[in-house]
C-alpha cells in the first residue's frame, strides 16, 4: 500500500487525533463516536443498521493495518475500537441524556475493567479483529443493560 493510504488509516484509527491525547484516549475515542450514534435519529433504522455493519468492518480493517504500522501493538492510540463498540452500546437505545450518559459510562467501564467475556476476545483473539472485538462485546453488554434498564423503566 502506498504511504498515503498508511497515514490515512492510521488517522482514522486514532480517531482523527484524539487518541494521540496523553489523558484517556479510549473516553476521547468514545466520545468522537457521539454525533455517528446520533445518526441513528436521521436514518431509518435499516439504514443505519448497515452503517454500523459497515463501520464495524472497516474498524477491523483500520486497527490491523495500524497495529502493523505500529510494530504490531495494540497501541492504545488506536481508539477506532472504542468507536465501534460504543455504536454497538446505543444502537436501537432510545437517545436521550440519560442514556447516552448511562452508555458511555457503562461502556468505558466494561472496556476498561474487561470482565468476562470481553476480558477472553481481548486475549483469545489478535490483530484487527482482537483489537475490536472485545470493544464489540462490551458494547454488546452495554446494550443489553441498557435495553433491560429501558424495560424496567429506569429512565422515565
């Protein structure tokens, strides 16, 4: 590939820069992912289904192409991770303050502390796929809270 294209990748792997912040890069990460979450309020609910598929898959693609430009480290930099775990934490969460502030400290909770299952992806699984992963599955267990805290009304 061409030096180009390794540079680009690599600026999008940090979230265009904020993982290069010495303070909390992951919860910089994750919060340059807010306004994509937010899409789901401009997009019919298919359609942004297949936006989040597709970031997905190019997060995968992105953290292995910046883990090799890296010296193959996950490299706490990259931070397109926690991009797409936390689309995968609100998706079809109704948006409101609460449960975005819910979410994102939900989810940089379970990312940070890496209980089981996120904790096994993390070590089971490497390059591109264990770099995302394991943001994936928190993001899923941030779903799944979220939604039961949704069904028993915790919000209201």
């Amino acid at each position: 590939m061409s030096e180009l294209h390794d540079r680009a990748v690599v600026l999008v792997a940090r979230g265009f820069g904020v993982g290069c912040s010495p303070v909390a890069p992951g919860t910089l990460g994750t919060a340059v992912a807010i306004p994509l979450v937010c899409l789901q309020l401009l997009l019919s609910t298919e359609v942004f289904l297949v936006f989040v598929l597709v970031f997905i898959l190019g997060a995968v693609y992105v953290a292995s192409v910046a883990e090799k430009q890296m010296d193959g480290t996950d490299d706490p930099s990259i931070v397109v991770d926690e991009m797409a775990g936390f689309l995968i934490a609100m998706t079809y969460v109704p948006l409101t303050a609460w449960s975005m502030l819910a979410g994102f400290v939900l989810f940089r909770a379970l990312d940070i502390f890496k209980p089981p299952p996120v904790n096994t992806v993390e070590q089971k699984i490497s390059g591109g796929l264990g770099i995302v992963g394991d943001d994936l599955v928190a993001g899923l267990m941030t779903n799944a809270l979220l939604q039961l805290a949704i069904r028993i009304d915790i919000f209201s």
